[in-house]
C-alpha cells in the first residue's frame, strides 16, 4: 500500500508517546513492504528553534519519507501549515490517509481532503481531550468540528472500549475499530541495566510532558507526603515542558532540592534503564488516551499508580493502583502500598501478550488494507 500519513508531530523532532507511536507504526509498516510518507508541520514545540530550521523538507528515514512544512500560524498553540494543506491535495496519490489525533489541524485538513478525493482516510484516536487546554473548551469541540472530523473518516481507531463507547456518546456514527496501544515487550523488559539518575529508596518516577493536564504538581505533592513517612524517598522527572521553571521553584521552597531530579526529555533507548531503576511510576493526569509510558513501566516489571480514568482501570488492575483525579492524599496512599507490597502486583503479566506492538501495527494495517480495498 501507499500510506500517506497526516501527524502534527513526529519523533524525534518532536518527544513524547504520540510523535513515537507515528514514528514506530511508520518503520514498522514500511518495513513489511509498504510505502510510508508522513506528513508533519516543522513547528517549535518548545525545543532548540535553531535545530528546528536545520531539519530538512524531505527526509528519508527507517524506511520511510518524512515531508515538513513550516507552520503558518499557530493559534491557541495549534499550528497549521498552508503546505500541508497544499500537500493533501495529493491525496488521490495513495491508497489511504491514516491521520493521527483529531484535535490537531492536520487532521482537519484531512479530512476535507477526504470529502474531496476517494482516497479513504482513517483517524487514530490518541485521546479525547488536549493536554493544554480548558475541558471545556474541547467538549464544545468534540460536539462539532471533532465529530465530523471523525465521521469524514472510513475507521476510526480507538485504544480501548471505553474511548469507543465516548465517541458513540457524542454522536460519532463512523465505525471503530478498537485496536489497544502497544509496546516492544522485547525491549522494555525488568533484566538489564538500571540508571543511575534515578535514586530513591523508594525510587518514584514522572515520565511525561510537563503541562497543565499531566497535572506534575499532583505528583510532586503527593511526593512531599510520601517523604513524610518515607525520608528517603526520590522523586524523578523525566521529561519537559512549560511547567518546568514553576515545578523547580516548588521544589527549591519546599526544600526537596536533593530529593528530586529532573532529567529533562530522555531519549527512547535510554527509558527501559530508566523504568528499571524505579520502585513506581506515578501518572497523575486529568486527561489520556493509553499512555506508553504505563505500558512501558508496567513491562519492565515496575508498579504504577495513576488517575482513575476509564481507559486505565482496567489495564492497570493488578499491576498497580489508580485514585481519583486529585486526590493528593490517595496518589500518596497508594505510592506507600505499591512500594512497600510490591509483591503483591504484577505488572508485566498483565501487559505481556496484551499490549504488544507488533500486534497493534499488524491490526492497524490490516483495517487500512481493507478500507482501501473497499474504496
């Protein structure tokens, strides 16, 4: 197949689970013989702008094209490329549009370019709601523009039951393919190296975009009262974003200085040394769709605890505990428990054979093989 694929953000020029998981399904799928070209916007997300204008229009890499336009504008963060717009046209060149998150403008211009050529697209779901920005602002969203970005599409591909059953709920009659989110079992594994950034006894873990809806300071909170009963615990940060500057204030006025580190983004190769370095991982956010980040430390062997939302209950029973979005006092509780029970989960039997990577790329090109026939 000719797989064009419309994603906002793409790994490396981008970090974080969503730009890797473009990445990885690109290698992956052109690895068993396909033709991938990814189409991004050459935005600033916060990192080195200077090594954001060296990055080149086109790009062979792993296997597959990456083709960059610069953004045109960018309001309420959002960019939008007049290229990629341009670039759509060409749909009709491939046998099927695989689009990457409804809430970016790439994906909008999707699917118009669906309404006007036959080439069928699919939409992955990587998340109902933004990271950066009100919930109310994107239920307003979901209701219009997001809808019939969805319903422009021939699949939509959700991570668990409980994303499809929300995109029914607000009326979204396209069909949905469930199709968990996974992982290299292989590589994220509980034997190995540790690093040894990560210190701490116990030894808990952030990993993740430094935003408003990760909610960081709910981790570092419940961190402080962990430290209460439990003097020499660490906290470690990997990860970025516009919240560092205040997060690292809030630990220097609370005199956590030598108890927390944050180590910035880590690069993928680097991240299994680092789960297995850790006691738990802790996932404090307010919105996700199926973070890598729990499958990953959940493979290595290493208890989480996070937010109870829908999606995650399920995947981390047994392997962890969830509390209520902003519970300080529950996220502490429950890093106490999974760090002095930890025999008592299991968390890599719980994702092993149920979240494997192979199996979700497999999946995924299996449903646009067959919306490509149909078309």
């Amino acid at each position: 197949m000719r797989i064009l694929r419309a994603a906002q953000k793409v790994y490396p020029d981008v970090k974080g689970g969503g730009p890797y998981h473009v990445h990885a399904m690109s290698r992956d799928q052109a690895a068993m013989g396909h033709d991938v070209t990814v189409l991004t916007v050459d935005a600033d997300e916060g990192g080195d702008e200077a090594e954001t204008e060296d990055r080149p229009h086109v790009e062979e890499r792993e296997g597959y094209t990456v083709v960059r336009y610069p953004a045109t504008a960018e309001p309420l963060g959002n960019a939008v490329s007049a290229g990629v717009a341009q670039f759509l046209r060409r749909a009709g060149e491939y046998d099927v549009v695989h689009a990457h998150s409804h809430l970016y403008f790439s994906t909008n211009l999707a699917a118009i370019a669906r309404r006007l050529s036959e080439t069928p697209l699919a939409v992955t779901n990587h998340g109902l709601y933004s990271q950066t920005a009100p919930k109310w602002v994107f239920d307003g969203y979901l209701r219009t523009v997001g809808r019939w970005t969805f319903d422009s599409a021939d699949v939509a591909f959700c991570y668990t039951d409980e994303d499809r059953d929300r995109l029914r709920e607000l009326g979204v009659s396209v069909p949905v393919a469930v199709v968990s989110n996974g992982i290299d079992t292989d590589r994220f594994t509980p034997c190995g190296p540790e690093d040894e950034r990560v210190t701490g006894d116990p030894a808990v873990l952030f990993v993740g975009r430094l935003v408003e809806g990760k909610r960081p300071s709910d981790a570092l909170a419940a961190f402080e009262r962990l430290r209460e009963r439990a003097p020499d615990a660490g906290l470690t940060v990997c990860g970025d974003g516009p919240l560092r500057e205040r997060l690292e204030r809030s630990v220097r006025e609370r005199g956590l200085d030598e108890a927390v580190e944050f180590l910035g983004h880590v690069a993928y190769e680097e991240m299994p040394a680092v789960y297995r370095a850790a006691d738990a991982l802790v996932l404090s956010s307010e919105a996700e769709g199926l973070p890598r980040t729990v499958l990953e430390a959940m493979a290595t062997d290493v208890p989480v605890v996070t937010s109870a939302l829908d999606q995650l209950t399920g995947v981390v029973d047994g392997g962890g505990e969830t509390v209520p979005v902003g519970d300080i006092t529950g996220f502490a509780d429950a890093l106490e428990t999974v760090t002095a029970e930890s025999g008592a989960y299991a968390p890599r039997a719980v994702v092993e054979g149920e979240y494997d990577w192979a199996t979700t790329v497999e999946r995924t090109t299996e449903r646009c093989r067959a919306i490509a026939e149909d078309g």
